[in-house]
C-alpha cells in the first residue's frame, strides 16, 4: 500500500484548501480512503472517510459542513476540500486505508495561520 497526500500549505483563517491523496499498490476503487491529522503535540485523529464507491462519506463535528471528500477512481486520486479553515486545523494530514491510520502514507502539512 502506497499513500502519498498533497496540497497542503499556509493559509488565512477562513480560507481553503483542498488536499490530494494518490494511492497505489492496492485495488484502489474497492477501498474506502480515510483522513487524519495530527496537530503538533496531539495525537493522530480521524476525521473523514468516503467509501469505495463515493457514495458515503462520515465527517467529525468539527469538519461537518467545512470539510467535503471526493474520489476519482480511475485516476485512483481522492480529494479533500478544506474550506473555512481554523487556526485548530492546523495539522499534518493523512490519507489512509483504515481508520486507525495504520496505512497512511507520507503527510502534508496545513497552517492555519494569520
């Protein structure tokens, strides 16, 4: 299982960003993709999934109607759209195949930042 997550960067509060996660090295289209994120001195927290298929998608609290997930499955790519970032969003971010993250790949790092 291959994991590689994008997009990251700095941003204002109250702006955007959307992340990528390129999988490889497994049937990407039959495999629900999870994202986590670790806030410096925190540890590593789920907070969305979307299932195979697309159809199904489970938010935390906090990112429910901020954050939104999306997936092509023939370019084997999933995204996740971060709008109306927080300073408390701040964070490495993960994509993974279960929800522990025990399958994630290398992160990309949000600043939430003014």
């Amino acid at each position: 299982v291959q994991l590689q997550a994008s997009g990251g960067g700095l941003v204002q509060p109250g702006g955007s960003l959307k992340l990528s996660c390129v999988g490889s090295g497994f049937n990407f289209r039959s495999t629900p993709i999870y994202w986590l994120r670790q806030a410096p001195g925190k540890g590593l927290e789920l907070i969305s999934g979307i299932s195979s298929g697309g159809t199904a998608n489970h938010y935390i609290d906090s990112a429910k109607g901020r954050f939104f997930n999306s997936r092509d499955n023939v370019e084997k790519i999933a995204h996740l759209r971060m709008n109306n970032l927080q300073v408390e969003d701040t964070a490495v971010y993960y994509c993974a195949t279960d929800e522990r993250g025990d399958q994630r790949g290398q992160g990309t790092l949000v600043t939430v930042s003014s």
